[in-house]
C-alpha cells in the first residue's frame, strides 16, 4: 500500500548505545505517528515528488509537513511512533525543555530501528512555538520531508502568563527542498552542495497558497502567526501597515519589551510569534521571501493573504462545515460523508472540471495529480482533496 504525502525514513548511519527499554518503549494509547520513506507530495505544478516524513497512525499517509501537534502548557505528554521505514529515525523537540534522554538527539537520547516503536516523555512547561525533525542524518531528512511544528498554549488564551490575548492562531512553517535531491537522496552527498529550488508555507507553493491559506479575523481582534522556519534559506517576512504586526515572542520565550515589525528575518530553526490585527476592509498579502544564504540572493517570493473576516465570501464561511472525503488523497474515487446535490469538482484556479447531481462516490480516475475542491452547491459547502496518481 502507498503512503501518500510527507515523510519516510532513510536513517542508518550512526549505532547508540542504549538500552532495549528506550529503543522499544511500550507505550499507551499505541503510538500516535509512524515514519515512513514512500510518500509522495504533489507541487504546484503539479509534478509528484518522492518524500519522507511522519504520519498520524489513525490517517495512515506521511504529510509534508509533518502532522501539527497541539499541547497546553502542564501537560504530560507521551509522543510515541513507530517506524515503518526501512532505515533508523527520531523525533528532535527542538527548542522544548527536555531532558536529554528524551531530546531525540541519538548520541545522547535513542534512535527507533526498523518496526521498533519509541516515546518521548516530557511536560510542555512553556507556551510558545516549537519544531520536531528527524536527528538522523539531519540534512538529508530534512529536505525529504521529515519535520513539523510543535505548538504549546496557555489554556487561558493568552500568549503566555501576562501576555496579550488573541482571536485565533495561524501556524506558518517555512521550508523548503531541492527536487533532485529528492529525486536522487542517494546520489545527494556531499550535503553543502544542495542547493534548494522549492519553497513552502506549510508544505504549499505558489498557487496552491492562494485558496488553501486564507487568514482571517474580526476588526478589533488579532491572529497569532505561529512562525517557525525548517528551511535552509533565510526567511523574510514583509508585513503590510494595515496589519499592525507587533513581535511578542522568539524562540519559545516573551519578548520584552514587544515590537512593531514591518520586515521580519527568520533563519533555519528559528521561532516567532507575532501578533496581526487587519484593519476594516482590508484584503492583501504577507509577502514570504526566500533568501539564499550562499549566494544571497532572493530566490522565490511566496504570498499569504489576510482580511478582514467581514469580507468573507459566504463560501469561505462554510468551508467550516464537515463535508469530509475519503480516501484523502484518492487515486480513482472519492467516498463524500453526505449526500450531494449539484456538486461539482474544481482546481486550484477555480475552473470545473466536473459536475454531478446527486451521490456519495464520485469518480475522479479522469483527473491529473493535485489539489481540487469538492463544492455542493445546495448546502453550499466545500472541501479541499487530494488526487494522486502511480509513478
């Protein structure tokens, strides 16, 4: 069976010595991701890239970036995965407060072998925005795929303890890959010679951004942009006027004092959390440079868009609705949870590629690798899906 979308495992390179225990912990519940070395992740072009990464063993398909995991801060956690790859993996809690048995760094932590199982144990003791990766061969995993964001909050829905409050969060993670790399991982050494050529805001580029990361928030209230970077380029983020944005925290601790920003750098795993707050009826876009440190020289420009909630198309609105799909990707069909009227299938630039009246299955063998969207027009909801075809 494939596993589609983020993250496999391609580790084998340093033996640890440590004790059975820690490299095959029980664990309860069963492991909550797994890691895997055959996915596959489909760029704005369309084109389908070969990826490692992690997966939630309930969905059972690796993602790019890896699944986001959510925390309140005193929580005992018990972050468990098993390994389905072929090569050895860990999960690194970059930039959380934890012992080094359970940092995921494997000359002083535990690496998972192939079909072994490893937990990580810890208190989320801090509020704040946080990454995880593979510490296998850290370069080259990397860049296939096998990392994601760690997001601890204050239970009171405040930043932190006597921090402002805030409407909703946006979590935003940088990264970026070289095609040929992922191509070739293999034939990638040595590693300073990669040269990444895509670049994403939560796994997406270019098109795909502009219908599948819309913020948006009343007047008067503010979105905190969870800002983490795991690419090897310099990240800068050019912040609109009318946004207000103001710096509240870095690397998982307050700022003190706060700061208006207008331009905001951030480098390889770096965090931030900054505060926006639309003014009435404005419409436009965080601009999200990539930088490369080498040449330094701009290498691709990304673009998130922010409104005021006010200016919400209604169809915006009931994308909240559950309309769910499966499988999700799909390679012949999709299975919808309710029954549809006056449905129709459209792609990332909003043309209809196909229409129906009525039913739960909808034939999709017909469409290329990409991302569409289902709408039923009766209820007047959508939902985003995946079509992956072989390689």
């Amino acid at each position: 069976m494939r596993i589609y979308t983020l993250l496999s495992i391609f580790i084998a390179l340093l033996t640890v010595a440590q004790s059975p225990t820690k490299t095959s912990a029980q664990t309860s519940p069963p492991p909550l991701m797994f890691t895997g070395m055959d996915g596959i992740h489909v760029l704005d072009d369309g084109m389908e890239l070969p990826i490692w990464g992690y997966g939630l063993s309930a969905e059972g398909y690796i993602t790019l970036p890896g699944p986001l995991l959510e925390y309140e801060v005193g929580d005992e956690v018990n972050l468990a995965f098993v390994n389905n790859s072929s090569e050895s993996h860990t999960i690194h809690l970059h930039g959380l407060d934890v012992n080094q048995a359970n940092d995921g760094v494997p000359s002083t932590s535990f690496i998972v072998v192939q079909d072994g199982t490893g937990a990580y144990s810890f208190t989320s003791s801090e509020a704040g925005t946080f990454l995880y990766h593979c510490h296998v061969t850290t370069t080259l995993h990397l860049t296939m795929g096998m990392y994601g964001m760690i997001l601890v909050r204050h239970p009171d829905g405040i930043l932190f303890e006597g921090g402002p409050t805030y409407f909703t969060d946006a979590p935003l993670l940088f990264s970026d890959l070289e095609i040929a790399t992922n191509l070739a991982p293999v034939q990638s050494y040595p590693f300073h010679d990669i040269r990444p050529d895509y670049f994403m805001v939560n796994g997406l580029s270019g098109s795909q951004l502009e219908t599948n990361e819309i913020l948006s928030a009343p007047v008067g209230e503010s979105i905190a942009l969870r800002l983490g970077s795991m690419a090897y380029t310099r990240t800068r983020l050019i912040f609109p006027a009318e946004l207000g944005a103001t710096c509240w925290m870095s690397d998982g601790r307050a700022v003190e004092p706060s700061f208006a920003v207008d331009t905001l750098d951030i480098y390889p795993g770096e965090r931030f959390t900054v505060l926006i707050s639309p003014e009435e009826n404005f419409d436009g876009v965080i601009e999200v440079q990539s930088w490369d440190m080498v040449d330094r020289v701009l290498a691709n420009s990304n673009y998130v868009r922010v409104r005021d909630s006010a200016l919400a198309l209604p169809e915006i609105e009931n994308n909240r609705l559950e309309m769910n799909i499966f499988p999700n990707p799909a390679t012949d069909f999709i299975e919808v949870s309710m029954d549809l009227k006056n449905w129709k299938i459209l792609n990332s630039a909003g043309s209809t590629l196909l229409k129906g009246n009525n039913g739960r299955r909808i034939d999709v063998s017909t469409l290329q690798s990409g991302t569409y969207w289902l709408h039923d027009e009766n209820h007047r909801r959508a939902t985003k899906f995946i079509v992956v075809k072989s390689l």
